[in-house]
C-alpha cells in the first residue's frame, strides 16, 4: 500500500538531520534547530545569516519567557496557492 502525502512528508521529515548553527545543545546556546542543509544554506549569504541571527534572537526571547517553542519562521514552508475557479 502506498504512503499517503502526509506519510511520505513524515518520513522525509524524520530522515533529515536536525542541529542547532553551532553543533552544541540548544538548551546550552538558546539557537534554534534546523535541518542541517537549512542551516547550511542560511550560513552561506549574509542574508541568510541575518536570517538565522533575528531567529536565534527571537528563540532566546522566548526561551526567557519560559515558552518552550518559538515563532522564527525557518520553518515555514514557501507554497504557492492558486485560486479555486
């Protein structure tokens, strides 16, 4: 029987390699976790660094206020919708 979408979206999830910019635990430096070809990319233009600086900000912010998650947005994903006619 064949995966359904959200299965097979699952399961590549759960196969990436996930870490924090430094390699060292998030509880220790208050950085975000990322897919490591995520970080990898975003460590490579100054853009993409600012990027991951304003979202290690905003995680120890929130760190600070005893939340446990944070609202970066390096996760969201980039989808395109199209209108129903």
């Amino acid at each position: 029987m064949a995966l359904k979408k959200s299965q097979k979206s699952l399961k590549k999830w759960t196969k990436q390699k996930w870490r924090t910019p430094s390699g060292k635990k998030s509880s220790e430096t208050g950085e975000v976790y990322a897919p490591s070809a995520k970080i990898k990319k975003l460590k490579s233009t100054p853009a993409g660094r600012r990027k991951l600086a304003q979202a290690n900000k905003k995680k120890r912010e929130a760190t600070k206020k005893g939340k446990q998650h944070a609202r970066h947005g390096l996760h969201k994903k980039k989808t395109t919708r199209r209108k129903k006619r």
